[in-house]
C-alpha cells in the first residue's frame, strides 16, 4: 500500500483557511471529489452525494491544531480515513492531504491523486479569494 501527500500553498492566514475548509457548508465549493450537493448534518455525520454514490463523512471535531481529518464511509460500507492539516507556512497557509491506495489499482490511485490535488487548488483559489 502506498501514501502520498499532496500539498497547496495558500497566500491566506492558517486559522482562515482551517475556519473555510472545515466549514461544511463550503465543501461543494471546493472538495468534488468529495461532495457534489449540498452536505446534510445528521448528528455528527454528513451525508453527501459523492462521485461514488452516497456516502457518510465524520469529521474530527473543530480544534486549534489544523486537524481536518475524516472518515468516509462509502457505499460499500468500506470506510476511508483521510488525514488532512492545515499547517503555517512562511507564504501562510499549507493543506497537506495524505492519500493512501488501499485496495485501489495503480491507475485508480493516480486518478484519485489527480482529483485531490484539483480540489486542493480549488480550496487555494477560493481562499485566497476569500480569506486574505
């Protein structure tokens, strides 16, 4: 099983950034690969529409390290954990995404780095739009 992590420089204050990207009002704005509708809360659960179908997301809660990480069940019932850090960055702000390839093929893999690493450019666009 191979990890890669995916970065983006944001031109945007850490604690910005961190507040619009755990914000989940905001996901469809910038994470397709993860939501393509509006998120619905059902207690501590999202359910979201997804290019897999429907899945459930679990955040951990709100804190001051940056820690977005989260559990997507998918409809398979096979849950994904993905680590993801809002750190500081001498430019502002750097989203790290770790991908891991589990049970995917080669090809998959790089599809779902490739489709990462859009949403995380989607994130430094609308951040640096918004939250400088």
């Amino acid at each position: 099983m191979r990890s890669r992590h995916l970065s983006v420089v944001v031109a945007a204050d850490p604690a910005a950034v961190y507040a619009f990207a755990s914000d989940v009002a905001n996901l469809p704005k910038w994470a397709a690969g993860l939501a393509q509708a509006e998120v619905v809360p059902v207690g501590d659960l999202l359910k979201v529409d997804s290019p897999m179908g429907p899945v459930t997301v679990r955040f951990v809660p709100r804190n001051e390290f940056g820690v977005l990480d989260h559990d997507v069940t998918l409809p398979s019932g096979e849950t994904v954990t993905n680590p993801i850090r809002v750190l500081a960055h001498p430019e502002g702000a750097e989203v790290v995404f770790t991908i891991r390839q589990l049970n995917l093929s080669d090809d998959e893999f790089e599809r779902d780095a490739d489709m990462v690493a859009q949403d995380l450019e989607r994130l430094r666009a609308l951040c640096e739009e918004q939250c400088s």
